[in-house]
C-alpha cells in the first residue's frame, strides 16, 4: 500500500476532499521521495545571544555549549566518505555560531570535507561586523556564505553589507525586511505524544527539509535533534528512540541515510501540526512553556 492510501483517511479528516490529492502531491516531492543529494544543519554552538520566543531549535533553553571540534571533523569525515561529493549544502549554526571560539577550524574543516558543497554560516548578524580579519580570511579563501536571519532586532545591515563587500565574502539574508520576519510560524509540542505520526510528518515543512546532524545522528528535523534542551529545562520527557535517528557509522550506504530521512519517525507523534500557528509575533524568548507547547 503506498503512502497516500495510509494516509488518505487522515487527511480526510483534516483537508476538504477537493483539496486532499494536490495537497499530498504538493507535500510528497519534498517529504516522501528521498533526495538526490544530502543537505544538512549542524551547530555549532547550542545557546545564542538573541533567543526568539519559540525557538525550534531550543536555543533559550540551552546551557552554554560548544561542538567539539574533535566530533565535528569526525563526523564530516564520515559524511563525505558515504556520499563523496554528494553533499549540496552544509548550514553551519545554532544557536549561534559565531560564538564559537574555534569558528575559524570549524570553517576550514567543513570546507576540507565538503570541497564542492555550498558552506552557510546561518547567523543573527550581531557578531558579524565584530569579527576580526583572520575570520574574514577563512570565510574568503573557504568561499563560505554568510547567512544573516533579519530579525526585528537593532542592526546595521548597510554597515554589515559594506564590510562583507570590502572583505570579499558572500552575504545573503533570510527575509527581505525586518518587518517580513517579524512572523514566526510555531508547531506545537503535544506532551502526551498522541498524534498521528504519519500524518505530522506528511504536513510539515521541516520534515526532510531541515534534516540536523548532531553528534554522529542524522535527523529527519531539528525538533527531534534538539529536543534534550526542552526535555532538561522543562523536566519532561519527550523520548528519542533509536529509530528517530540514523547513526552515520552504522549505516552502509548513503541510499540507506535518505531513505530513513524520507520517512516519518515515532517522535513526530510529539508534533501537533493541525494546531500549527503561522502569524506568531516575534520576541525574545521568556523561557516559558507556553512558547513551544
């Protein structure tokens, strides 16, 4: 039986009839067909220095923290032994990655282990024009692209351009205007764990879109990756298994690891994606539960 037909009553329930085929069509090219290619976020730091209200990634619940070096090389070594060059982009972030104090090997090591990939650094921008030449250097000679989110928060995007101009390094930004990206969309968390994991995972946009390398585990979607930070500041236990994840050194090819990322996980039964909110207005974050439950 294919997906659709395991599916179908569950939209049924969910999405006018008229609407159920193109809706599942529309879902299945970037979800259920398992890419071509692997492309991937790592952290590199899990606390940030901005923490918006309702981080997916956990940011303001998480202790100060930085990705081992040591893991990182290991882990990219393993990743480009799989897939080769087969790796379209890397998003180095957070959290917030320029707070690491090793930033510069952590460019150098992604770009010695992906040499044809696009390498993002995915950042909120406040450190940016702060960093002194040798980050400028590496970003340069790496040919790494600095990814800046436009939060609604006191920046000087002109004065971050011009530097990124002089020093001859890419700059892109998610969100043409502040103002765009003052909405947020959530999905809550369900503590009990009730929902229909084929159903959270067919609707949405993160599953096997935003797949999260942590710690030698690849993730179908950062909420599972960096559900520990809920879990300790919360003291809950929205468990892992490990059928949420697949382990990069167990696995044999790279057709196995899309495969696993094309298809839900039992943590998607955390995930109420039809009480998902598209105009949540940003802030900065009050470590409260409300935010992500």
């Amino acid at each position: 039986m294919s997906f659709y037909y395991k599916i179908k009553p569950l939209l049924k329930n969910t999405i006018p009839d008229r609407l159920l085929y193109y809706y599942y069509k529309s879902r299945r090219q970037h979800h259920l067909i398992p890419n071509e290619h692997l492309q991937f976020d790592v952290h590199l730091a899990e606390h940030c220095n901005v923490n918006c209200a309702g981080c997916n990634h956990f940011s303001p619940l998480a202790e100060p923290e930085f990705t081992d070096l040591s893991v990182l090389n290991k882990d990219f070594a393993r990743l480009a032994e799989i897939f080769g060059r087969k790796v379209r982009y890397v998003n180095l972030m957070g959290g917030e990655p320029l707070l690491h104090p090793q930033i510069n090997d952590c460019l150098r090591a992604a770009r010695r282990h992906f040499t044809k990939s696009t390498l993002n650094v995915v950042t909120n921008g406040l450190l940016v024009s702060s960093q002194k030449e040798d980050f400028w250097q590496t970003c340069r000679e790496n040919q790494i692209i600095i990814f800046i989110s436009r939060y609604p928060i006191k920046l000087d995007f002109d004065k971050i351009s011009a530097t990124a101009n002089k020093n001859l390094v890419e700059l892109k930004f998610y969100g043409r205007t502040q103002e765009e990206m003052r909405n947020f969309r959530r999905v809550p968390l369900d503590l009990s764990g009730q929902q229909n994991k084929d159903l959270s995972f067919v609707m949405c946009n993160r599953a096997n879109a935003c797949i999260a390398l942590n710690n030698g585990r690849l993730f179908t979607c950062q909420t599972a990756a960096y559900i520990e930070h809920f879990n300790k500041f919360f003291q809950q236990n929205l468990a892992l298994s490990p059928n949420d994840y697949i382990d990069i050194y167990k696995a044999q090819s790279a057709e196995e690891i899309l495969n696993f990322l094309a298809n839900p996980i039992p943590f998607c039964r955390f995930c109420n994606l039809k009480g998902k909110l598209d105009d949540l207005g940003w802030r900065t974050s009050e470590k409260n539960m409300a935010e992500w439950v």
